[in-house]
C-alpha cells in the first residue's frame, strides 16, 4: 500500500478505538532496516518467518527468528523487485514472491517467483520459474476510476494452485473484492476468476492487504487495517460461499501481512509508519 496509507487517520482511529482484541498481542518488533513489510510465510519446524518489501526496495527474502533478529538476507538474483507484495509457500516449503502490486492498475508484467527451498540456505539465490499473468477481465490500463479491481496484495498456494484476492482502489469503493485462481506452473496463464464478495465499504477498514490459508486448507483469513475477514465451512475453493466473519482487532497500523502459524493461530505484521507499528503479532482465532 506504501505511502497511500494515511498516517494521520491511524493516529484518530488509534486515539478513538476501544481496548485492543484480548486475543491480539506483540510478540516482538522487525528488524529497524526492514520498514515496509508487505507479506509473510511461516516455518513450523524453525520457528522462523520469512518475509520481503515492497516496490522501492531490495530483490530480497529475510529469515526473521522468533525473537524478531534478522537470521538470513536472500537476495534473489534473477527477480525483480517491481512490486512485491505477498509471500507465501507450498506444501513442500517452496516459496512464491507476488510480484503483483499494481496500484494504478496499469500493469503488464504480473508474476509469481517460484524459489526452491533448497536456495534458502544461500544468500544469493535464484529463482527457479517465473509464472506471468494476466487478468482477462481487464480491458484497459487503467480502467475507468470506478473499476481500478486489478491490484492484489494477498495470496496463498494451495493444491497446485495459487489464490488471489484483490485489493480494490475504485472510486466510491464498496468493499468489493475478486478471487482469482491461477495455476502453479511455469509460463504465461490467464489468471481465472472464481468468485467475488464484500468486506464493508470503508476503505481504511476493509480494504485488503494479505491473505492465509490455515494448514488443514480449512479456514482463510485476509487481512484489513484492523480486521481479519475469515472463511471457513467452505466447499473446494469456493471460499467466498462459506460462512464469512469479521473480527475486529480493535488495533489499527498499516497492517500488511498475515500466515497461519497453526490452524487456529495467525501471525501478523505491520510497516512501521510515523513511529507506529513495525512489529510482528500473534492472534488466537
């Protein structure tokens, strides 16, 4: 999201919002160097996240440990840093970089990294295949101011496939939000719409930035400012025709990143923004 984030609106909704959710708690801050946290993954068996930044910054993974020391720096020498804004891994520990922040919808260069998990003990890395896409619902770069539905900031992998959620910038915006299904393998696709849903229409609540799925693939969480949107009794991938909750974290920060640590437990970070945010927390759901 970067600089669109509006820094004085955090610090009234800070100032009005009641006691933070119970459940909701700190767990340690990021490391100073990393300021733009725009996604995360999780490593049960080392207890470590990995996560990246955003347009502007380095063509780079980070191993964070649990006590928030940045372990190891990735540099991924044959990707570049357009716009990275998810992160996420298979069922393997293969991980994928979302290089598909598209904030004017003007993009033509989507795609997905693939970086093997045997090229996370290096510091320079390569990618093993890129995966480009499209939308084919989009017709015009941009689209008319009340149609900007192409940006995406939130993915996971799931059975040999990948699963979008758009981060919608349309005037008047209504918390519309597509679901888009592409699948895992190298090359150029057209990325297939499976459904769409409404969070609320205030943007600086329900507008989306990250999304998970828990590892028994029974419960999807996206991510706003101070929400977590989440599916569950869902059939297949028809995520969005299960039942749809809204938690409110009551703790409002720029909010980016989000992964399931186990079936009933997310982890979340934030950017740092005038002195506010920049940590990694933990939520029971």
């Amino acid at each position: 999201m970067k600089k669109s984030f509006l820094v004085a609106v955090s610090i009234v909704l800070l100032a009005c919002q009641q006691q933070t959710n119970s459940n909701f708690k700190t767990l340690y801050s990021l490391p100073k160097k990393l300021k733009e946290v725009s996604g995360i993954t999780y490593f049960p068996e080392t207890n470590m996240i990995y996560t990246l930044e955003d347009s502007g910054n380095k063509n780079a993974i980070y191993a964070i440990d649990s006590k928030g020391k940045l372990a190891k720096t990735i540099t991924i020498s044959n990707a570049t840093n357009v716009d990275w804004e998810d992160i996420t891994k298979d069922k393997s520990g293969n991980i994928y970089v979302g290089d598909f922040g598209n904030n004017d919808n003007e993009r033509k260069d989507l795609c997905i990294y693939k970086v093997a998990k045997n090229q996370l003990n290096k510091d320079l890395a390569s990618a093993e295949y890129k995966i480009s896409f499209s939308y084919p619902e989009q017709t015009e770069f941009p689209p008319k101011k009340k149609e900007l539905f192409y940006d995406v900031e939130g993915f996971f992998e799931q059975g040999g496939y990948f699963y979008l959620f758009t981060k919608n910038r349309s005037k008047g915006f209504d918390g519309t939000a597509f679901i888009y299904k592409i699948k895992n393998a190298k090359g150029t696709q057209k990325a297939v719409k499976i459904g769409e849903f409404k969070t609320c229409n205030n943007y600086n609540h329900c507008v989306l930035t990250s999304a998970t799925i828990s590892p028994d693939g029974k419960k999807v969480a996206l991510l706003s400012h101070d929400k977590i949107v989440l599916f569950k009794d869902f059939k297949g991938d028809l995520f969005h025709k299960g039942k749809q909750t809204e938690i409110n974290l009551n703790h409002f920060s720029q909010k980016e990143a989000v992964v399931f640590k186990d079936n009933n437990t997310l982890l979340i970070a934030d950017e740092k923004a005038d002195k506010i945010g920049g940590n990694v927390y933990e939520f029971k759901l």
